[in-house]
C-alpha cells in the first residue's frame, strides 16, 4: 500500500524542473526552487508536514499551491508539505469535519457556561470570525473546531515525523556500526 502510495505520488508530482519552466511560478522561481526546501532533513520535514496538516484541513481549496508558498517563510519540505495535504480527501472529509463540528460545539458549550464568554467575544472582537466564515463557508461551531483540529493535528504530526526520523535514524546508525563490527570482516583500524 505504501509502495503503491510512494510510486503514485513520485508520477503525479511536478519536479523541480517542471516548476521552473511553468510561467506563473517562474516570477518567483528563485525563491520556490531553492533547494533547501527540496532536501529530506530531519527540520524541514516535520515542518512540512505539519504544514501540509494544518493546510489540508483549513483551506478547501489550492491546498497545494497554500502549502508550497507557505513552506517559503517557514523553510519547510514543499513536496512534503504539498503531499501531505492529501490527509483531506473526499473520503476523510466529511470524517474531519464531523469531529471539527464536535470540537467546535464541546468548545462553545464550555464557552457558554462561562460569565464571560471568552471564545465568542474573541472571535466577535477580531476579524477572526469573518475570515474563518470566508475560509470555511459554515458557521461558528465548525470553523472554531477546524481551526483546533488543525493546530492540533499539525502539532501531533510535527512530533510524530520528528520522533519517527529520530528513530530511522538511529535504526540506521544501529544496522551501520553492526555490520561494522561484523566477525571475520577486515579491521580498519
């Protein structure tokens, strides 16, 4: 499945080169294609897909081309940051907004019992509100929910990547100095 996943996305991702020669992205090609954010290092790849995660489930539309110009400022992995934002599809969708609506109406409901109603005057106070109503076309309840959703999914996968690359890389160091020290091979010392 992962094989499969890794082979599809390998023929449907542009390469540095074909963005390149696209003319909408060749004003800012210098800043895209430039090749820090292309390596696989254990930083810029959490961040990409914490970005992809926070991305994919707050924007609903061009999450990609969001993703890629938003991994400019914080130096994350474009095409990690671009494939991550898979996580929505049309079939986890309306499973991330269920639980985003859930959220959104427990948070609400704790709001409620509070004197001051501390969440809604924020989101009535800032311009929060309208551009959460802009980027999600739904009401208080969902919006709220999918901003926490969001964040909070973006933070988990952050350390899941950061932990899981750790790992292969001691995994890695591991099988390296084993074969090393390996009986009846030749000392380099």
């Amino acid at each position: 499945m992962i094989a499969k996943f890794s082979a599809w996305a390998q023929r449907s991702m542009p390469t540095r080169e074909q963005l390149g020669s696209n003319r909408f992205v060749q004003p800012f090609a210098h800043r895209v294609l430039a090749s820090e954010l292309w390596r696989f290092t254990r930083r810029s790849v959490p961040r990409g897909v914490a970005l992809g995660m926070l991305v994919g489930i707050i924007i609903p539309f061009a999450q990609i081309v969001f993703a890629a110009f938003l991994s400019l400022s914080v130096r994350a992995n474009v095409p990690v940051a671009a494939l991550t934002t898979f996580i929505t599809n049309p079939f986890t969708t309306p499973l991330i907004w269920a639980a985003s609506y859930k959220v959104g109406e427990r948070l609400l409901y704790f709001d409620s019992m509070l004197h001051a109603n501390p969440i809604d005057s924020l989101l009535q106070v800032t311009d929060a509100w309208h551009l959460l109503i802009w980027l999600t076309a739904e009401g208080k309840v969902l919006a709220l929910g999918l901003v926490v959703v969001a964040v909070v999914s973006a933070a988990v996968s952050y350390l899941a990547t950061s932990v899981a690359w750790s790992a292969w890389i001691r995994a890695k160091r591991r099988r390296v100095l084993a074969a090393r020290d390996e009986p009846g091979r030749p000392s380099t010392d």
